[in-house]
C-alpha cells in the first residue's frame, strides 16, 4: 500500500521526535488514526475522555517535559472541545501543537454537517500559526512550521487537515516554483542582554542593601544561579505561582509564593526592600510589588514584549534566565551585611510556626490546611504536584514546603479548573516511576477530574510504578468563588449557585479499581496520607473539608488569623462582618 498523506504526517511527527499524542477520534481524523495505528506504537495514542483533557495533557506534558504537548482531535465538536486547554497552554507559554480533522475539501463552504470554521476559530489561541492542508505536498511544511513555531514562540499552534486529504497519496514538494522545501529541528539560542544592561543592572544590584528577587516559571533550569545571585546579594526570593518548583521552599530566605495566594514574609519582602530583581515572572498583581518609587529595578525575561511591564523597571534585560544570570554573577558584589536577609529569615521562621497553627485550627470536620500541612512533610521525593483553581490553589501555594527534584504546575495565567487530573496524568507517562499528586476541588472533579478517574482506570495497570494520588477537596462548595462572593461583593454566599450535590469519589474509585480512601475525622488525615503513599495502584483521598476555613489574606497578623479562624468555626454570627473587614484592610494596604 502507497503510503497517505497521513502517513506522512506521522513520519514527520516521528522526525519531531513526538512519542505520544493525546486524544479522541472521529470520521474528522480516521485516516491520520490509521496511519498511527501503521505506526506499529511509534507514537502512543492516549485516549482521554474528552478533548479538553487531551489539551491539558498536551499542556501538562509540555510544562513537565520541556517538550512540545501535541493534542489530536475530529473536526467540529472534538476542535471546539480543545479550546479551553489550548487557552491554557498559550497563557502559560507552553509550545503545544493541535492536530485537527475538517470535512472533506468538496463539501467545505456548504453549511455541511460538522463543518465548523476551524481557521477563524483557531486564529486566536493558534494565532502564531494555524494552517489547513489543501494539497498533500504541504503536509511536510505545515508539520515542521507548527512544530518550529510552537518551540521558538513557546506558543500554540495548529493543523487542520481533511478528511479527503488525509488519504491521499503522500508527496513532497516538487522542485519548480512555488513549493516549500522545509527541514526538521529547533534549538534554543543563547540570548544575553548587552553588556552595557548588565553593567547597568550590576551597579543597581551592588548599590542595594534590601534585595528583594521574585522569579517565576521562566526561571526553570536557572536554580543554581538564582540561589548564587541570591547569596552574593544577600536577597530574600518570592516566587511567583508558576514558578514555586523553581526553587525549594526549605531553604532560610525563600519567602514562598507572592500575591493573593501569597505568604505574608512575600508581602513583606516587596513592601520593605529597596531593590528588585525579577526573574522570569509576569506576575500580574503590581500591587503586591513594591509601591513605585520604593526600589530600583532590574528584570530579566526572555521575552522582550513582557519587560518593564508589572513595575518600571530602570534596567531591562532581555535573555535567558539561566545565561544572562551566569553573565551578571561575575559583575555581582558579595554584601557583607546580613542584616537583611537575617531579617527576611526570621520572619519565614515565624510564618512557618503561622501556619503550623491556621492548620492546626479545629474545623467542621476537617481543616483543608491541616491536610496540606500533614502531606507537606510526607511528600515523596521526586514527586510531582498539580493543583486545580479553587481553594486548593491557595493551599497548594502556602502550605506545601517544596524540596529540590519535586515538580509542580497549575493553570497560572487561564487560572481554569479541571487541569489538575489531567496534568497529572501526563506527568505520569512522561515519568512512570515518579508519583504524581493531584490537588483538586469536587467542583472541578464533577466538572472533568472524575472522567479523567476513567482514563486512570484505563491506563493504570502499564505504568511501572502505580503510585498516583488524587487528593479531594470535598468541601461541596464551589468554595474559591462563594469567598469572592463574600469578600470582595459583600455578598452572602448564592446557594443555588455555590452548593455542590455529593458524590461519592472514594467509591467511585473503587468501582473502577483504583483504591479509594474516605477521610471524615482530623485523625484519619495521617493513616491516609500513608496509606496513599504505600498504596499498589492509584488513589483517591476523598477529604471531607470545611468550606467555611477562609483562604485568608497573606498579610494579617497571627492573633488576627486565630481569632479570626476560631470565631468562625463558633459559628459567630458577626464571621461575616469581621471577614470583610479584614479583606477591606487588606485590600487598604494595597491600595492606600
Ligand atoms: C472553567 C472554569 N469555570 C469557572 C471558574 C471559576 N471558579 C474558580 S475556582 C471555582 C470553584 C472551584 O470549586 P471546587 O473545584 O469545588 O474547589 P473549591 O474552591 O471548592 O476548593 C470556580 C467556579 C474557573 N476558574 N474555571
Ligand atoms: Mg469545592
């Protein structure tokens, strides 16, 4: 048999050295299945059980790997399901590239059925490049410009083929005019600001005497510098959310993450220092940066488009985290007065002992912190962490100590639910030996996390290693929105939009035989962490959490947060009055 135009494809997939594709079939892409199912396992085919999770996984496998996520889905519905965890690869910058069915070319312009305008609706999230193939010699092209694009724009790119053309006859571009002759690869180039900015920058760094660094995802791979920087400045480190795996969280000066999620030694760092150094980061909340004016600045990012954006900044360097670091250490004068940093030191010590007690709060039945608390200090090495938008995010953010050689990832600048499990699973085939921990709101697992259960069951039994941990947050509250109901309208929480029917995610687990563990009780919180932690095969911890815990602020003080807690777990009537009030000085002291 004359090999198609979607063998082709496959080939060239190969040549991109793509091992596994996540999605789901249709009439829309039959023919670029079969040409896999040739591909004799060359290319796995994860099946999910709905597109959105093949995009997370794609996007997730892109975030743990550093390798482009490619998704694959039918034309019409299966394209439209895509979309939310494509949005979610492009707003965090991951290279991942959509593979995606049309009708037939003859019946196109004919209101045919499933016949959706994928070019128009693809042109935004796939804006770097979304191109459908109308002659098989474009198939090369088109594969090596997606891939090409998608690495060098760390973006979101996409392929349209039809059904038509998927089975024809393959064919490379003929030498004459008006063909394109494309090749295979990328590499990332060393990009370093000019020396005169790293002079500039350096004179900044050695006049300040309270360094402040904030870094985030794009600091990835540039640790070693980073805590270098750190040492010769004196500085204390904030780390933005998408970059808190960047650096552990055991080390005396890391002040965890920063913003709204944020921990109050982050808070103070910003509001106290008089220099800046961000890494990396496009952390959105200026307000949690210092007030302008308080410090000088320096940025690093390898995208220019991002600098001197959140903060005017008085140096901007454009280049690579790890390599404009490792030109500026050399320029770097070691500080001989600790004071500050001891200061910084200090106080994380203090917010440490902080949150051993918010967790330690009682609940009805079970502080959320209390759980994160208790798995912060059981986390396997190696282990990889997701979480999903909701409540768990702000655990996940404070209350988790990461050590070095852990990963972690969430939906940073989409902020969507329902990447959690899916993440999770994609982090769990591109390494089957380490275990994967997902954090995750019931909202999200009625929403998607519990199809993705489905997918575990499917798969579970290949992997090397099984240990797999989907900790709920049952809580049957859509609880991060019912506080912003409450706290920033000054609204009582709306039942009928906030109150989530049960389910059972314990037995649900069972029945598809993955282990499930229920936890009602606060001493039942450690025997299933370990449990879980020992278990053969994946499980989901089913924790029955307090809804009315506040995700509070970062910056009110310890014996505000106890009685705070306390008085609300009385059922104090004026809990309400009180919460607001504390966000409103919160919200003051950003915006004075
Ligand atoms: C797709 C999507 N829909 C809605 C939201 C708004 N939202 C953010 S967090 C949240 C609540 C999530 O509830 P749950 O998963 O139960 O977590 P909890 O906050 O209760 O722990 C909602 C509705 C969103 N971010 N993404
Ligand atoms: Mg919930």
């Amino acid at each position: 048999m004359s090999k198609t135009v979607s063998d082709h494809l496959v080939a060239r997939l190969l040549d991109w050295n793509v091992k596994r594709v996540f999605g789901y079939p249709g009439d829309g892409i039959n023919g670029i299945m079969g040409a896999l199912n040739r591909a004799d396992g060359q290319i796995d085919f994860i099946q999910v059980r709905h597109e959105e999770m093949a995009a997370f996984m794609a996007c997730g496998h892109a975030k743990f790997t550093g390798e482009t996520g490619v998704c694959m889905a039918t034309s019409g519905p299966g394209a439209i399901h895509l979309l939310n965890g494509l949005y979610d690869a492009k707003m965090d910058h991951q290279p991942v590239v959509a593979i995606i069915g049309q009708q037939a070319r003859a019946a196109l312009g004919g209101s045919y059925q499933q016949e959706v305008d994928l070019i128009s609706l693809f042109k935004d999230v796939a804006g770097a490049y979304v191109h459908m193939a109308s002659e098989p010699s474009q198939t090369r092209h088109l594969v090596d410009r997606a891939f090409r694009i998608a690495q060098a724009a760390r973006t979101v790119t996409c392929i349209i083929i039809p059904n038509d053309v998927q089975e024809m006859d393959a064919a490379e571009p003929a030498r004459k005019h008006g063909t394109i002759h494309s090749g295979t690869g990328y590499s990332r180039p060393r990009i370093l600001p000019a020396d005169a900015d790293l002079q500039k920058a350096a004179a900044i760094l050695n006049t300040g005497e309270k360094v402040a660094m904030l870094i985030g995802a794009g600091a990835f791979g540039a640790e070693e510098e980073i805590l270098e920087t750190a040492d010769l400045l004196g500085a204390g480190i904030a780390k933005a959310l998408l970059g808190k795996a960047v650096i552990p969280d055991d080390l005396p000066y890391v002040t965890g993450s920063i913003g709204l999620l944020g921990t109050k030694p982050s808070w103070d760092l910003m509001m106290e220092c008089d220099t800046l150094l961000m890494i990396g980061s496009g952390f959105p909340y200026s307000e949690f940066l210092p007030p302008e004016g308080q410090a000088k600045g320096v940025q690093i990012d390898i995208d220019g488009s991002m600098l001197g954006l959140r903060y005017p900044m008085d140096v901007n360097l454009q280049g690579d985290s790890k390599e404009t670091l490792r030109a500026l250490i050399p320029l770097l004068q070691l500080k001989r007065d600790l004071t500050w940093r001891q200061h910084i030191a200090d106080e994380i010590k203090r917010w440490w002992k902080i949150l051993e007690a918010r967790a330690m709060n009682e609940a009805r039945p079970i502080n959320p912190q209390r759980v994160f608390w208790e798995l912060s200090s059981r986390l396997p090495d190696h282990c990889i962490l997701t979480s999903d938008s909701g409540s768990a995010a702000n655990w996940f953010a404070r209350d988790l100590r990461l050590r070095r050689g852990m990963m972690a990832s969430l939906s940073g600048n989409l902020a969507t639910m329902c990447p959690g499990v899916p993440y999770a699973i994609a982090a769990k085939f591109a390494y089957p030996d380490r275990t994967p921990i997902a954090l995750v709101g019931d909202g999200a697992m009625q929403m998607l996390g519990n199809n993705g259960l489905v997918t575990i069951s499917k798969y579970w039994t290949q992997w090397k290693d099984p240990s797999f941990i989907i900790l709920v947050l049952n809580n049957h509250d859509l609880n991060q929105v019912t506080w912003e109901q409450r706290v920033m309208v000054g609204d009582p929480r709306f039942d009928a939009s906030q109150e989530l029917p049960e389910f059972p995610y314990a037995q649900y687990a069972e029945m598809l035989g993955l282990e499930g563990i229920r936890v009602e009780e606060p001493e039942e919180i450690v025997p299933a962490l370990e449990r879980a932690l020992a278990a053969k095969r994946p499980v989901v911890l089913d924790v029955v959490t307090d809804p009315n815990v506040p995700p509070m602020p970062p910056h009110i003080n310890f014996e505000q947060a106890r009685a705070f807690a306390s008085s609300i777990l009385k059922g104090d009537g004026n809990a309400m009055d009180m919460i607001r009030q504390t966000y409103k000085e919160a919200i003051k002291n950003y915006f004075p």
